[in-house]
C-alpha cells in the first residue's frame, strides 16, 4: 500500500535508488579499493570519494565527500545527474576501506 502512495518523481525516491545502485557496487569491492563518484559536468574531470549522500525534497540530491584529500559537497538536481562509479584504491592502506554508510529504508 504504501508504494501505491509513493510519489516517484521525488528526490527521496531517487536517493533511495542511487544507494542500493552504490551499495550493490560497493558489495563487489576487494578490501583494497573504495567507491569514488567521477563527474564530468563542470569542463573536467572531477573524482569525487563520498562518504554519505542526502536528499530535500522535491528534486535536490547531495553529495558529500572529498576531492584532492578536500572536504567538498556537491549539491545537484537530480535531472542534472551523471556519473559514474568507479573503484579507486583505498586512501589509506593502513586502514580497512572505507564504505559509505547508510541504511536504505524499509517497507515496514
């Protein structure tokens, strides 16, 4: 029931598409390599390592992450979305990789 109320055309919705896309790629990683987000929508190449992802309503999605070792946060409307993941070795070989938390919501 609670799919049949669902508006699809929502930035959650999107969200919530979007992480099970990176958790289903992040599942296949080996313990040396990380998730990276390649953009290609400012005149370059930009690699952006996220570590979470947000949403507001109605059609905004946000990234949050690093690149160049830099905080950086990308806020885009979800018609403008394009990228690709990429497996990228880990930042730091001392340490386990690292794995964009969330959990991605239920049906209850």
């Amino acid at each position: 029931m609670k799919s049949l109320l669902r508006d699809h055309n929502m930035a959650d919705y999107a969200h919530e598409v979007i992480l099970r896309r990176i958790k289903e790629f992040q599942d296949e990683l080996d313990d040396n390599h990380e998730v990276a987000l390649q953009l290609a929508s400012f005149g370059q190449s930009i690699t952006l390592s996220v570590t979470s992802i947000g949403y507001s309503n109605p059609s905004t999605l946000v990234f949050y992450g690093y690149v160049n070792g830099h905080p950086a946060t990308l806020i885009q409307h979800m018609t403008q979305l394009n990228f690709l993941l990429l497996s990228v070795p880990k930042q730091d070989p001392g340490k386990p990789p690292r794995r964009i938390g969330f959990e991605l919501p239920t049906e209850d």
